[in-house]
C-alpha cells in the first residue's frame, strides 16, 4: 500500500471518529444538540449513496483497499465499496464545512455582508476546491482512485486515466455549502436552523432532538439525492464517453460502458463452476488466450465461469 493510500485511509477513520467524537462531546457538555455532530450525523446518513454515485460517475478504486463485504446493500462500486466509505464521509464532508463556516463568518464580520448568503458563497467556492483538490489531486492524480469515464469537454487531463471532471467539484461544492451553513448559521443560543425548527413544534427536549436528527437526514439525503441526479442521467444516457483504452489498475478490468455494476472484487465472487481445460489446436480460437483477471496468457489454466462469457483464472 502507497503512501498516499494510507495518508486517506488515516484521514478517513481518525478524522472521522475524532469529528463524531468531538460533536458528541460538545452535545454532552452543553446539554444541547452541537452543530457539529448534526453536521456529522447528516454526512455519515448519505454515505449509502456512494456506491451508487460511484458506478454513475465509472470510480474505480485501488485494488489494495479494504473493501465492504458483498453483501453490503447497493454495492455498485467497481471492484467493491472501500470500508472506510461511511466513517470517512464525516471527515471528507465536516472538513471543508468548518473551514467554510468559519471564513464566512469572519468574512460577514469584517464586511458587513449578509451572514447566509457569505456562508453559502464560501462554503460553495471552498467545497469545490476542496473537491478538487482531493477528489482530482490525491484520488485520480495519485492513484487512490480513477474516473474511468468523463463526459466529453468538461474534465481536465481528459483522455488519461488521470482524468477529473469537474462537474464532480460542483456537486460536491454544493453538499459542503449547505453543511457550512448549518455550522455558521446559528441563533444567540448557538442553535442551528433545524434545531430552531424543531423546537417551535415541541417543547420536549428529547423530541426536539430527534426531531432534529431526523430532519438533518432528511435534508442531507434529498439535498444530495438532488446532485446526484445528473451524474445518473449522464451515465444512463451514455454521456460519459471520454477515457482511456488501457486498464486503470494492473490486473482488474475497468468498469464497462454496458451498465454493469459488480457488486464485490473479482477475488472474492463465488465461482458457478469451475473445469481444468487443455487448451491446443482449434480451442485457442474459441477461447480468449489471456485471463479476464490477470491479464496473464495461458495455454493450460483452470478457468471460472462468473457470467456467461466471463473467463477468469483461478489460479
């Protein structure tokens, strides 16, 4: 494993759990739902959307990383949803709210501008370059992970396998925003929208706090819903054409163009049969001369048949 898989994976699980921690802690000492774990409570509940997005948007990720088991519900990745995936949507998302709500309000300070509009502009500007930043540069431009497809003009490095597109940036912009918003925009008594919300329908404080965690959801998971939309559309109508030929990691076919989504790696599918085959002669031209998995070629191999038409080299 890389450096700079290690230095994500890191990120993800530390700045994650120290995130949730800290929120809970703030809640626990003030007595009072804190911004901050609303804001983490809200990234981890849209995780499950990754996968999807990820098959939408042809992410592919590193072999090495630990993957979720198969049975993990919608898991549409290629190659398999990484585990770190619901944890490190709390540090990947709460990072550039903080630096967003804290920079909008400073700017609204000095200024005099408007807080929500100066909270939603930073958070917009600082999300995308957030985004790009580490979607664009540590994902596709290190290795961590790769775009295998981009819609046509709106990508930089198009063409390669270090290809990012852009429109990625503006989705993820978007989610931070909001989430910059939400930590920014708070009352005298340090209470967010959606909690000011939810005590005007219940002066009971616990069911104000789940009112409130169940209207951050709610809120997160339309609002992310809404940028994921796009993506989806592109993919279903074939927009995303733009890429490399050759395989964006050694030994593991790229996600083909056909829709179809594979739910865990290769390595760990359960084979339908297996059968020793002698290949000579005429069954060379019946049957593909290097292995689906590997890229090894063989003339004596013991095969796996996952889908029809599908060879893969068990050994």
């Amino acid at each position: 494993m890389t450096p700079q898989l290690k230095a994500s994976l890191a990120f993800a699980w530390i700045g994650g759990f120290v995130f949730f921690a800290s929120g809970v802690y703030l809640t626990i000492r003030r007595r009072r739902l804190h911004p901050l774990l609303l804001v983490c409570v809200a990234a981890m509940s849209i995780s499950w959307i990754e996968a999807p997005y990820d098959w939408a948007m042809y992410a592919q990720f590193d072999p090495s990383i630990p993957r979720m088991p198969s049975w993990w519900p919608l898991d549409m990745t290629w190659g398999g949803l990484p585990a770190s995936v619901p944890v490190g949507y709390i540090s990947y998302f709460v990072t550039p709210a903080l630096v967003g709500a804290a920079l909008g309000r400073r700017l609204s300070a000095r200024f005099h501008c408007r807080l929500p509009i100066t909270l939603l502009t930073t958070g917009l500007v600082v999300g995308f370059v957030w985004a790009f930043l580490f979607n664009g540069i540590l994902g596709a431009r290190s290795g961590v992970f790769y775009y295998g497809r981009v819609i046509p003009g709106l990508a930089v490095w198009q063409g390669t396998k270090h290809q990012y597109p852009l429109y990625d940036a503006l989705a993820m912009g978007t989610m931070m925003m909001v989430f910059a918003y939400l930590l920014g925009r708070t009352d005298a008594e340090g209470r967010t929208a959606i909690e000011t919300w939810a005590g005007a329908r219940t002066t009971n404080p616990v069911r104000a706090t789940i009112l409130s965690l169940v209207g951050v959801i709610l809120v997160a998971n339309v609002l992310y819903g809404a940028v994921f939309a796009p993506h989806l559309t592109a993919k279903l109508e074939g927009w995303e054409t733009a890429g490399p030929t050759a395989r964006l990691f050694p030994g593991v076919p790229n996600q083909p163009l056909d829709g179809t989504a594979q739910s865990a790696p290769l390595r760990d599918r359960r084979p339908v049969f297996s059968q020793a085959i002698s290949l000579s002669g005429a069954d060379l031209a019946l049957i593909p001369r290097s292995c689906g998995n590997c890229d090894r070629s063989f003339t004596v191999c013991s095969i796996v048949l996952f889908d029809p038409g599908e060879l893969i080299c068990q050994a």
